[in-house]
C-alpha cells in the first residue's frame, strides 16, 4: 500500500498526536480505566486508545436452542467472544448490530481512551485520514483472522490465531535464562486460555491441552507461563512449510 | 453512525459513479469475469465492483504437521476459507500477507470490476472518503462475523454465519407456492455447504446435516434447494431470543 501507508506510532506526526490528547484533556474527553473495566463506548462515536489497551470482544444474543419449549441454552455466559486488541495510539468504534453486541474492555491496568465526534476530527483532516486507513488496515487483519477461523483443526486455528495476534504485536524478546536460549517475539499482554478458546471456537480445556502440545514441539514458547512467544526461527517451523511444499507438489 | 454515514447505492451521488466507471473505460481499467473466475488483484490496488458479486477466500499456508518427519499434513486443498462477499457498489483490496494468502473470485457470470491506484481518488475526494467508510463498515461486519465464529456448537456459528450474511445482503422474498407461504429474506448468491463449511471451521457433511436441522425448525427455508432464506418471523427464533432473556436474568 504505497500510495496510502498504514499509520504506525513511528510515522504519525508527533505534533498532531500531541494537539488531539491536548484538545481531549480540555474537553474532558478522556478517561482512565484499570484491567478489565468495560469501557462504555456508543456507536457513532470515535475511540483512540492513549496508553495501555484495549480488548474488544462480542457477545451472541442469537444461540440455537432445541425446540422443545422448555430447553435453555447451554453455557451462555462463554459465549463472549475475543475479538482483538487496539494497542496505543489505535482508533476502535462500535456499531452495535443484532444479532452480536461488540463490547470494549480495558486489557492493561491504565489504559487511557479518548472519544470524539467523527465531525471533531474535520479540525484534523490528515489525522481523519489515518484514522481512516487504520480502520482499513485492521479489516484486513481480520479477513486473515477469518482465514483461520474457517480451518478445520483446533490446532490449526490455534497456531494461526497466535502467529497472526504475535506477527502484529509482537516485541522482539530474548529470553535472559541462558539454559533455555528462546529467541523470538512475544505478545505483550496476556490471554487466558478461555479467552483464548472463546476467540477459536473451542474450550479452555482443549487450549490447554493443545498449547501443551505445541510448546512440546518449540512451535510456542510461554515465558513465565504467562506470555506467549514464538521463536525466531523454529526447526519444527520451518520442517512444518516444507512438509507443506512437498505435499502440494504430489497432490498437483 | 449519524456523523459520517455508511454509503449505500441509495444515497450515492449517481454522478460521481458514472464518472468513475466513464473514467475506469476509457483508462482500460475495468474487466468482466465469469461465475468462479480468480480475479488478479494486486496489494496496493484498490478495487470496486460495478455488476455482479465478488467472493473472498483465504487460504492457509501454515498448517500444523505432527512432529514426525514423514507426517504429512492432511486435506490441504480443502483450506480455503469462505471470508464474504463483495456486492455492487463496494469496495475491496487484498493486502496479501503471512501465514495467510488472500484471493477474490468472481462469484456471479458477468461481474465487472474496476481497478485504480489509491493516488487516482485524489480527483474524487467525496468518492475516496465513501470507499473508506465502506471498508469502516466492512470491518465492522466482520467483527461481528468474528463474533459468531467463536462460538463453540457449530450449529451457533452456522445459524450466527448464515444470519449475518441474509442481514447484510438479503432480499426480500415471498415464496410464489402457496402452499407454504414462506415470507423472508434471500440471500441473492448460493453458496454450496463445502463453502459454508469452509468458513465456521466445519465439513460439508457436517452442514448438510445441520442445515436440514435449522430447515425443519423453521429456522432456516431454502429456495430450490439452493437459495438460502431466513423466514421474517420465525416463532423458534423468538422463542430462542426469549429463554436467553430469561437465563440472562436467572443467571445475574
């Protein structure tokens, strides 16, 4: 996307980043919320994460139920959703739609969120454009969410889910136990493993289960048992591609 | 979203579309393709439909292989993922990335689209702030498409997949056989089961068999056997929306 780059901290004007969290301060457009606090949001409105982040998830209002009159939906209350993170410096609307309600939680203690108008940002046009191409960057995330989501295999999922939130967010981590030598990216914040389960289709006991069996394999690595990695370079990684190679030339 | 309005055919200035696809002629920027033909799309580019449907699909390049060296992953083709629908009117780009592929095929006979560099909107400012809000609206769409897909039945994610598409795209249909007086939304495109299967992380055999299952509920019609409907008012899916109102409450 030459003509139109994504935005990133690195390339967005200091200064007008500077003028929007002054602006919103004067205007009491700001709040601070600690870990896992709902962050009210209407639809219709623009939200810019300041600091920290913010976990956006969706609950269904619509669940099969078996037609007896009586029957009452199953484990409705998992039914919520991880639908991403907005990391600092991001925009996030929702437009809640039947029959799924988007909902965002502060994911890190401190996240500060600023809200506006969209026609407040007429003040800023550059910066409405960036928030703009911002919007269209994460839709393609998305659809590369979606491509895995549509994989048969848990496991599959699961490791597509991860490369894709770590290949996003990911900081460049080495681990300082010399015994272990782990080279890689880590996703900055952590995620249970029903949190996890409710973004792949399955439960936390399968995600434990199954992230057993790719730490098992160097695939994942979780420092403390909190943060997730992946390594630089896995030999179990690179083996998996070239299995891949092979078999799409056979199959041909 | 009062401030800044998703487009629609409706309320676009007729002009402005007829003088981009006058332009995209004259500039041989514009192409036909029939039902299933791969649409060449380059990242970078951005593209717009004028007749017809356009179909998104992923496809995985990552899979997970058992450690053994001779495992072979299993079932490869099968994982291009159904990601959506591109209707009349609407924009898409693919920003190819890893572990993941992105493709559009052309999902009707006779689908046109135009092509353009992102540079070339700079000659319709109210036309590039309409494409931008479209991929706004886009991503809001798939966030809630995300929404379902998390969830664990397959039954939920087929019912919550098939809702979402009719809600979007469906037209208003009343069966012309008196007999069963169906009265509902269609969705105007088929879709075979491999490719429902294909994005709620399921088999085609599995589909076929839950949607006979939402068919005899009255949940789900389908025209033909082939056009898929969801009836206006359907009592069991009052009847579902009830008892999760009731749970909801017995459960706070």
């Amino acid at each position: 996307m030459q003509s139109s780059p994504i935005p990133t901290d690195s390339n967005r004007p200091f200064l007008t980043w500077q003028r929007i969290t002054d602006w919103a301060q004067e205007h009491y457009r700001c709040r601070s919320f600690s870990k896992d606090e709902r962050i009210p949001a209407r639809p219709g409105l623009l939200y810019l994460v300041q600091r920290g982040a913010v976990r956006l998830v969706g609950s269904a209002q619509l669940e099969y139920a078996k037609g007896k009159p009586n029957s009452k939906p199953r484990n409705r209350n998992l039914d919520e959703a991880f639908l991403g993170f907005v990391g600092a410096g991001q925009p996030f609307e929702l437009v809640a739609q039947s029959p799924f309600s988007l909902q965002a939680y502060s994911h890190a203690d401190d996240t500060t969120v600023l809200w506006m108008y969209w026609h407040d940002l007429d003040n800023w046009p550059h910066f409405r454009r960036e928030v703009l191409d911002a919007f269209r960057y994460q839709h393609q995330r998305k659809l590369l969410w979606l491509s895995t989501l549509g994989q048969r295999r848990t496991i599959d999922r699961l490791l597509g889910f991860l490369t894709l939130l770590i290949e996003e967010y990911g900081e460049y981590y080495a681990s300082s136990n010399g015994e272990d030598g782990f080279k890689g990216y880590r996703l900055p914040w952590s995620l249970t493993h029903s949190q996890i389960g409710s973004a792949i289709g399955s439960t936390r006991v399968t995600v434990t289960r199954l992230m057993g069996k790719l730490r098992q394999q160097g695939l994942v690595y979780t420092q403390d048992d909190n943060l997730i990695c992946i390594p630089i370079e896995s030999e179990d990684y690179n083996k998996t591609l070239d299995l891949e190679d092979d078999a799409g030339f056979e199959e041909e």
